[in-house]
C-alpha cells in the first residue's frame, strides 16, 4: 500500500474513532479523550475550567505594526491583527481591514465621480454614482487577500467584511455589446505624487465576460453597512469574490470592453508570479484566474493551565478554495503525522474564512513548526502543498 493510502486510511480511522467517542464535532478532550460540555456554538469545549495564559508568539515574522497604518502613497500598508478573530468575531471592521495603497492624494475627493463605458460598444456611456447608487443592493460577506500576503507581514493582508454593490455584468447592460467583445478591462485611478519602492503605476485587470459572471462580480460602494472609507477605494471599488486583491480595483473609473487580442496590463504583469502565471504572459488571454485556491492557518497558539499542567489550543482559519471542505488536518513539525482538525461550527461557505480551533499536548519544548493540510488531493491548493502559511512557535513549557 503506498504511504499516502496509508495515511489517508490513518486519518479515516482517526476521525471515525473521533466522531464515535465524542459524537458530533469536537477535537477532543484537553487530554485527548474527554469532550468537556459544549460551549455557545454547540461545540465542546475541552478546556472548560481550565485557565487561558497568553498567547504564544510566532516566530519570525518581523517586527511590521499590526492595526498602524505605516507607509505612504502605493506603498501604504495597514495590516489586520488576525490572532483577534473569534468564531462570533469574524467580520474585520472598517479601520482595521488591510490596506494596500492609500486614497490617491492626486484624486479630489469632492470632484463628482463617473464611470467611463467604452472600448467595443456600439455607443460610449458615462455611469455617474448617483446612477449607479441605487444599483448596489447587500451582496454578502467576501474576504479579500493580498496576493502578496506573507509571512513577514504576520500574514494581516487578509480581511473579511460585508459588502453592498452592483454586479458588473448588470452595469454593462447600460451599453450594447459588439460581437467581437469578449472580455472587460476594469481600471481605476492610480497616480500618486510619491513614487513607490515597489509597485508599478496603472491599476487594471481584464477578465472575461464568464469569469465576471461566474465570480458574480461587483462594483462595491459600501463595506460593513458603511460607504467605503477612502483607502478602501471611495466611491467604488471592483470586488471579485474568490480572487486575489490584486485583481479588486480600487477607485474605479473605467471599464472597457476588449476582445481575445488585448495586451496583459502592467497590473497583471506585476502580479503575475504572486498569481501563480506561468512566467509573465504578453496576452491578457493567457492568464490564469487569480483565484485563491484552499488555503489554512493558525492565527494564535493559546497556553492554558489547570494546577500544574499546561496545554495548548491552536485557533485558526480555513480560506479559499471553491467548496467546503471537512478534511482539515494538522501537524506539529514536518517529521510528525496529519492528524484531523473537526471544524466546529462546519464550514458552510468559501466566501469568507471558517474558523478552527484544535487542542495541542506537545510531547517536550522546542519550536514547532505548524502546518495545515487538506487531505483531499481533488482540491487544489497550491500554497498550502509549498507550505506557504507554516507558522513557528516556541513552547516552553508542557
Ligand atoms: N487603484 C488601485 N486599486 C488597487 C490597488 C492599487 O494600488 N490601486 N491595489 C490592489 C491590491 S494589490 C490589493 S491587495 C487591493 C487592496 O485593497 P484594500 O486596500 O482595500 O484592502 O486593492 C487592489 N486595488
Ligand atoms: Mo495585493
């Protein structure tokens, strides 16, 4: 039997032994065999009674502010504080949702706002926001991450929150297609006084007429109930549900239809590799869809006591991919074994990040590395296969 068989058989077992014991979902006892009684969620709660202590730190992972804006012009940054997220706390309030790029301080936020229909129309549009206002209806919670979210930023390029907008597809309607339109350049206003140290200028993305429909696209006007704060891309902004930030254009004033021949923008070239392209294709039609594929991690390793004993229970989050998945498993360096993470509430949608929790009893101190998997090999899920998302802390004591 190969080792993966084996494995997979291993987990099987495991879980079912799992779902038996404890009947229902749990990660099992603070010692691996007692459930404890469930907590607010309906799920058990294996360290009740016991005594929270402060969390662990991850380690190396620099030294960047959470929650501070640091940074000016493209190269502003805010990054959310994800060790803050609860299983009734997952939406990120406005003025802690990242930020990646400030409010242009070349856009005159009095100056009145409108969108330019063009390219393969058979007669130009301008869609003013009081026009497209009351388009926008409730459409949901969706994440957003930075494709370029990374270790060195503590991971906070990743935020959830409530969205109100209007569908691209049903703000194209304004204007009659030529047949030879295929696809649809989105840009927004991208010109700031300081130059960046990084990124290029011009913030567009071309995505087909399907990939809008199918993502159910929109132009968000409001985040959280509120209208968008103005680094978040005041009056309108383009979210795509499932894609990387990257492709969500802030400050949009421009879409245009194009057909199977247009050039790549610079946005997309500049993010190709973080969108995992292959290479840094010419052609619009040769990229990828910049979905976020399966991902997880921790977002906090919390200590707790009773008497003299000591456990650990990792929190974390479940994001990406394109159906819900309940083969979570985790392990504590790489020479360990997977072993299942019941997600409890499910995971009931990949819109937004599902939270997880799992008690951890390390066998001696030392640092672990800890890493996510889902033991599925139908789901892609190219990061979390290069390990991506490892987190390392330091355990002093067991
Ligand atoms: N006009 C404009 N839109 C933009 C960008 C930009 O620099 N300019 N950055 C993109 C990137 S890389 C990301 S990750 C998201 C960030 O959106 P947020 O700052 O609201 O979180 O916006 C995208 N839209
Ligand atoms: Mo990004």
């Amino acid at each position: 039997m190969s080792s993966a068989a084996t494995r997979r058989q291993f987990l099987e077992q495991a879980l079912a032994t799992a779902t038996l014991l404890l009947s229902g979902c749990s990660d099992g006892g603070a010692d691996g065999s007692e459930a404890g009684p469930p907590d607010a969620l309906g799920c058990p709660d294996a360290l009740a009674g016991w005594q929270r202590r402060e969390n662990l730190l991850f380690l190396d992972e620099g030294n960047l502010p959470l929650e501070q804006p640091y940074g000016q012009g493209w190269d502003k940054r805010l990054l959310t504080d994800l060790s803050k997220l609860d299983p009734d706390h997952l939406l990120t309030d406005n003025d802690r949702f990242y930020v990646r790029t400030s409010y242009p301080d070349r856009l005159d936020p009095n100056a009145p706002w409108k969108i330019s229909l063009g390219g393969l129309v058979r007669l130009p549009q301008e869609v003013t926001l009081e026009e497209l206002l009351p388009q926008a209806r409730p459409l949901g919670t969706h994440l957003m991450e930075c494709s370029g979210n990374g270790a060195g930023g503590h991971f906070g390029l990743l935020s959830a929150a409530t969205w109100t907008g209007a569908p691209v597809l049903e703000v194209l309607r304004r204007v009659e297609r030529l047949a030879s339109a295929t696809r649809v350049l989105i840009s927004g206003f991208d010109d700031h006084s300081q130059a960046s140290m990084t990124s290029v200028p011009g913030a567009s993305w071309i995505f087909t007429l399907d990939q809008l429909a199918e993502r159910g696209a929109f132009l968000a006007t409001e985040m959280n109930g509120a209208r968008l704060p103005p680094d978040h891309g005041y009056p309108v902004r383009l979210l795509v549900p499932g894609w990387y930030g990257c492709t969500c254009i802030k400050w949009v004033n421009e879409i245009k239809l194009v057909d199977d021949s247009e050039l790549a923008t610079a946005q997309m070239k500049e993010f190709a590799a973080r969108t995992h392209q292959d290479g840094v294709p010419e052609l619009a039609r040769d990229y990828k869809p910049a979905l976020i594929d399966q991902d997880a991690m921790p977002v906090r390793v919390e200590q707790w006591t009773l008497g003299d004993r000591t456990r650990y229970r990792v929190a974390g989050i479940l994001w990406g991919g394109e159906r819900p998945t309940d083969k979570l498993v985790i392990r504590f360096n790489p020479q360990e074994d997977y072993v299942p993470v019941v997600v409890c509430p499910k995971q009931t949608t990949n819109q937004s990040w599902t939270f997880w929790s799992h008690v951890w009893t390390p066998a001696s101190a030392g640092i672990y590395r800890i890493q996510l998997q889902v033991d599925d090999s139908t789901v892609p899920k190219k990061r979390l296969d290069a390990g991506y998302y490892i987190r390392s802390v330091q355990v002093a004591a067991v």
